[in-house]
C-alpha cells in the first residue's frame, strides 16, 4: 500500500490525512462488521457465472460474482452442471477485479477468471459454459436438480394457469423456463395458491 498522503477537501476544507491512496478493499464479513481476514479458508467457495469469454493467449475467461467463501489462484474447483448434469474440475489460473489482476476475490465482490480444465483431452469450449452455471469447491460438488417441488402464489395473470403450462424461474441468476407437472388445484387465476 501507498503510503499516508495529506489531502485536504475540495469542498470542505477539512484535512483528509487518513485516506489512503492503496488498492485497499474494505472486506466485512456482514452484520458483526468485522474485516474478515483474506487467509479465511473455511468456507466453501462458490462462483455464479454471469458471462464467458475467449480471450486470445489466455484461453476461457468466465466473469461473475463470488456469492459465498472465497476464491484464489491455482485453487482446485469445479464447473457445472453440463447438460448431462456433470461437473468438470479444473484450476484456476488467474483472478481479475476491475481490470486488474488481484490475488483473490471473496463473497460479494464481482471479478473474471481464467480457468483451465484438468483433463486436457476433454475438449470444453466457451459455448458450453452458460450462465447459471457455477464454480465450486471439488470437495463440495453439489447434485443437480431437474425436479422439484415448489408453493405457487399467483401475484397477477392475465390467463388461467394449468398443468403444462410453462413459467420462467428466476432464481439467483438462473432464468429458466420450467413445466408445471402436477398442482394441487385444477386450475389458479390472480390471488390463488397451490402446491
């Protein structure tokens, strides 16, 4: 980090001596307000992807948001689900935050990463890599889901909704389009609820 520089406000006038002029990022870990520790390895890592990229020289760039533990280079991790609902592990080999090469990147902060798959000969491009999809840690690779129960409550529709009809999810930054199988009514307009 830099060291301390004096500054005085532009519209105050007041000495601003303690502003620090370093690539410092302030990292709380939530409602205690504590700075949480850089080293914290505890929890487990994942990674929502939000875009991909083919960077020339670099290979696969896949941006996002890290929504929980924290994520660093040459870590071990995991990318799915694929469409036959398998995980691929590869390394990570660099982490970007604001255009800038950093070291990790922790819970809530936004950032790019390089990656590279472990098994060379299985070839993953780029437009196999969705949004949705997520980066985890290899010891806690998750199982994917095609089915599921859900509690429906329809806010307002212009239609009567039955089985088969087929909503969009949105849930974290998954948009997809699913099929209604089974309800416990025959049929819901606005206001009604059903399993």
């Amino acid at each position: 980090l830099s060291p301390r520089v004096p500054w005085q406000s532009q519209t105050s006038g007041h000495d601003t001596s303690m502003v620090r002029r370093g690539k410092e990022r302030r990292r709380t870990s939530g409602k205690d307000g504590k700075v949480k520790s850089a080293s914290d390895k505890t929890a487990k890592t994942i990674f929502e992807i939000d875009e991909t990229f083919a960077v020339k020289g670099v290979g696969v760039v896949v941006s996002g948001t890290v929504t929980q533990g924290r994520m660093f280079v040459a870590q071990n991790m995991c990318l799915g689900p694929f469409s036959d609902g398998s995980f691929k592990p590869l390394s990570i080999r660099s982490v970007h935050a604001k255009r800038r090469p950093v070291e990790d990147a922790i819970a809530g902060e936004s950032c790019s990463v390089s990656i590279r798959f472990k098994n060379v000969r299985e070839k993953v491009d780029r437009d196999h890599i969705r949004r949705g999809m997520v980066l985890v840690d290899e010891k806690n690779v998750p199982s994917p889901i095609t089915r599921f129960n859900a509690q429906i409550l329809v806010l307002h529709h212009p239609t009567t909704i039955r089985c088969n009809y087929e909503p969009v999810l949105h849930c974290g930054n998954i948009r997809q389009t699913v099929v209604i199988e089974h309800m416990s009514l025959d049929q819901l307009r606005s206001g009604d609820s059903a399993k």
